[in-house]
C-alpha cells in the first residue's frame, strides 16, 4: 500500500527573510565640498643685529712660536672688542687651528719619486664670532678689530634680534590674503564658505647680500669701516582649508 505524499514546504533562511522584510536604509547625505587655499604675505624691517666672525692669523718656525703670536694678537682683539662695548656673552670663539706649512721640492729621489714635502714652519689661526647688539657701532667696531691685528674677517650678516611681532604681522596679512581669494573661488562657484577645517603655515627670512667695505689695514684708521645693513624681509606662507555650502 502506497504512503500518501507530503507537500513539500521551501524553507527560506533567516538573513534572506530578514533581507526581505528590513526597511531600506536611508541614503547617505553627501558630503559637502572643501576648498584649501594658500595665502602669502611679507613685510621688511631693518636689522638691528649684526654678527662678525674674525681673527688672527699667524706664522712661526715652530708651531709653539706661532701661537705665542697668536695668543698675544687675539688677547689685544678681545680686549679691544669690550672697550668698544662687546659684553663677553657676545663674544665666541668659533674656529681654531694648528697647520704646518709645506715647502714641495721639484727633486726626486734614486727610484725617480718626488720627495716628500718638508715642513718649513707652522700656522695658527684664532678666530671668535661676535655678536653687535649697537648696530651704528658696528664699523667702528670693524675698524678697531683690523687696528689692533686681525686679519682675518670672514663676513658679516645681520638679523633682528626679536623677530615675533614681524612674524605676527605676516601672518594676519597671510591669512587675509588667503581669505579673499577663497571668498572669490566661492563666489564663481556658487558655494559659500562654513567652518574653517584646518590652518598651517610656513615662515621664512630672507636678506639680500650686502656688501660691505673694509679698509686695508695700511689705510687710515682715523674714520670707521663703512657698512650698509640694508633691509630684512619676514614671509609667512599659510594654507586654509575651509568646508563648503551650497551658497546663500
């Protein structure tokens, strides 16, 4: 005798049930737009800092003959750099050096080698860097130091000791830049600008080479070097970042 046949019932998973009956999400809101914009402005000042790196160098047949030389030549540059005012924090010894002085000889020897250089004396040089707070003294200062023996004086630059508030200055007229051009991008696109996402920025000083003039030390000692400080220009570059919205 034949079983009667059962109806065959679909079982349908619980996540494909789930899936079926589950309201649909809401589609995400689009993001709004950004605009990163960079603003740049510079302002100039004069120095009111100067930095001179001299010395002394001296010659002698043995290297303790030289820097007794030396020794006696710096004493009289250091001693002259306080009587013109130079407080001893400002002044830094920045390079010393022993060198011997090589004589080479066209001569070779049985084997047709060049023979070695021979020492013919010594060298010792003595330098400090200073730094000159009073800047219209800064040539008289020149001059005393080639007066009482330096002889060598490797440059000048020049700075402004507190340069905070020329910074600031920049930075205000930096990001003033950078907001007129956004409100001009925005204003061609049709968005307005909302909050501001992100700031950075980028500061730099630049001074332009100035030459200066050094008499010789045979030249007359009765006026002061002549020096030109010039200008110093302050630059902050500033990078905006702000969010957008369609416009008002």
């Amino acid at each position: 005798m034949e079983r009667p046949m059962r109806p065959i019932t679909a079982l349908v998973p619980f996540a494909l049930a789930t899936a079926l009956t589950a309201p649909a999400f809401a589609q995400e809101a689009p993001r709004p737009g950004t605009i990163s914009i960079e603003g740049r402005a510079e302002v100039t000042a004069a120095p009111d800092t100067a930095f001179v790196t001299s010395g002394v160098t001296t010659q002698g047949e043995t290297a303790r003959e030289a820097l007794d030389a030396n020794t006696k030549a710096m004493a009289d540059l250091i001693a002259a750099l306080k009587a013109s005012n130079i407080e001893a924090k400002d002044i830094q010894t920045s390079g010393f050096s022993v060198n011997p002085n090589y004589v080479y000889s066209d001569e070779r020897d049985a084997n047709g080698y060049s023979k070695p250089p021979k020492i013919a004396g010594y060298q010792v040089s003595n330098a400090v860097t200073v730094r000159v707070r009073d800047l219209p003294s800064l040539g008289q200062v020149l001059d005393k130091a080639v007066t009482v023996g330096a002889n060598t004086i490797n440059g000048v630059s020049f700075s402004v000791a507190d340069p905070s508030k020329l910074y600031d200055e920049a930075r205000k007229a930096a990001f003033v830049d950078a907001k007129e051009k956004a409100d001009l991008y925005a204003g061609v696109a049709g968005v307005s600008l909302e909050r501001i996402l992100s700031i950075s920025e980028n500061q730099n000083f630049s001074q332009p080479p100035q030459p200066y003039m050094m008499k010789s030390a045979m030249a007359d000692a009765s006026g002061a070097v002549p020096v030109q400080a010039g200008e110093m220009s302050f630059s902050v570059n500033v990078s905006v970042q702000w969010e957008l919205a369609e416009g008002k």
